[in-house]
C-alpha cells in the first residue's frame, strides 16, 4: 500500500494531543473530518491505532509502533522537500545538531567566519534521539556523545566528561561532596532511553520533586542549573566520550569543512573545561528563600 501522507500528519497530530478536539484545533481541520481521515488511516493499515473511551484516547500496541516511525518519516519528507527548494534558490545551508549541553556556538563562529555565506541553523537533540537527525537527514554534523549508534557515520573524537548525580535538595546524599556508584544501589534512577520525556525541564522536575535521581555528563550541570537541585561528583563513574559525526557519504560539500574547524575548536574547548574541573566538588543549584 502507499502511505498517505497526510492522514499520517493527523494520526501523529492525535497522538501527541491524546486528543482529537484539540487535535483538530492544532490542524485548522473540524474535529469530525480529522475522525473520519484518522478511522479511514485505521482501515487502510487494517489495525486500530487508537484506544478511544469517553475520557481518553490511548495508542495500541500498534499506534505506539507508528507513532516511533512516524516522527522519522515525515522529518525525511520535510527534510527533502526544503533541500529541493533550497537548490532551486541557489542557498547553501547547514545544520548543526548537538546534544543537550555541549556548545557549539565557538566552532560556529570560526566557520562562518570563512564562509560567510553559508546559512547557519541549530537542533538541539533529545535524549532519546542521539543519531537520528543525521540518518534522516534533519541535520548534517552532530556534536554527540556516546554511546550511540555509528554505523554509516565518521566520528570524531572530541573529548571526555566526567558524569555527576542530579539530586534533590531533599535527598540524603545531597550534602556529600562526592559519591561513589555503591552509595547509588537502590535509588531509582532516570534512564531516558526507557523514559522518554519531551524535555530536561520536565525531567528535571521530577528529580526536584523527590521522584528519582539521574547520572549526567558535567555539562549538563553547567548548563541547567535551577533551584532544588544538587549535582554531586561521581568519583568511579565511566566518562562520557563526546565527538563530532557526519554521515559518511558527506564526502563533500559544507559538512567536511566544518568538521574540519569545528575538531580544532571544539577540541581546545574541551580541554580547558577539562582542565577547569576540579574532582571531588558538588554544585548546589540556589535554593529559594522561604521567607
């Protein structure tokens, strides 16, 4: 069968509102068209994708399936059909993905300095995603940590971070200067590959809320402080590897050259916060007054 676009758009348009009314609103489409297209999707696929009661709308098993799929496919569709526009307008344009709390600002500015011309944008990446904009052709580098899956893709190495604990101000151990992995057995910790959530806003509410802890890489800490929260050294914890990575078939064009730049910057930027790092130490986010 061929895979209508469009009732694709409205199927994931649902999914994400758990809600045709308000579906429909975010589709400028009236709520009966979005339930018909969507029961006639359903048909075409010869499965239900919904779960509907009077109260909610919930995924199959199956709409869970698509739903994992459909974000990739219509990000190609779209990714494809602006490069389309773009060579017809003679534009050249990069796009730089980089992983929640790496930098890539520096290598940036070296690029554009030599090659003015060249339309800059930025993604930042989910958790949960990691290479996927660079198969799919929503991004052309990737400043990434690992792990993640390289296959079909150049790396760089870039440097290393070490990893520290996200604690609530509440937790016992939240008053330690360092940890060690023992001191963690038993606490729930927060994996976002098993526990996707749109955004580290969200997840960091729940770690202030005293619902679970998390191990991220020291940036992370540098980059999202906020009040109820406490990041502690993880003394035997493996670093984190960060490195850049293009598609191999990037053989030429933008992409190599800011490689290119961006190992050389990014590399002298890793290694003075390396440098900067002092083991051993917490980092209290400011906790407000009560008073």
């Amino acid at each position: 069968m061929d895979l209508d676009l469009r009732k694709l758009r409205y199927f994931v348009a649902v999914a994400e509102h758990r809600h045709f009314g308000r579906a429909a609103q975010a589709l400028f489409i009236a709520q009966p068209v979005l339930s018909r297209q969507v029961r006639a999707f359903e048909q075409e696929l010869g499965c239900p994708l919904f779960m509907r009661t009077t109260r909610s709308v919930e995924l199959t098993p199956a709409g869970k399936a698509l739903y994992d799929e459909a974000s990739r496919i219509t990000a190609v569709v779209d990714v494809a059909l602006r490069r389309v526009h773009e060579a017809q307008q003679g534009e050249q344009r990069l796009v730089v993905a980089f992983s929640p709390g790496l930098h890539v600002s520096d290598a940036i500015r070296e690029f554009t300095a030599s090659r003015p011309g060249v339309e800059i944008d930025v993604l930042r990446l989910s958790w949960w995603e990691r290479d996927a904009p660079l198969r799919d052709g929503r991004a052309h580098v990737g400043y990434l940590r690992r792990p993640f899956d390289d296959s079909g893709l150049r790396t760089v190495p870039i440097g290393h971070e070490t990893k520290v604990a996200c604690l609530p101000v509440t937790h016992p151990l939240a008053g330690r200067r360092t940890l060690t992995s023992a001191d963690l057995d038993g606490e729930p910790i927060l994996d976002g590959r098993a526990r996707r959530m749109p955004s580290l806003e969200e997840k960091f509410e729940l770690i202030a809320s005293g619902q679970a802890i998390a191990l991220v890489p020291v940036s992370i800490s540098r980059s999202y402080s906020r009040p109820g929260l406490v990041y502690v050294t993880v003394t035997d914890a493996l670093p984190v590897e960060t490195c850049l990575a293009v598609p191999e078939s990037s053989c030429a064009g933008l992409a190599p050259d800011f490689l290119d730049i961006a190992t050389a910057t990014l590399r002298r930027q890793a290694g003075g916060s390396e440098a900067e790092e002092k083991p051993g130490s917490s980092s209290r986010a400011p906790v407000p007054s009560t008073g």
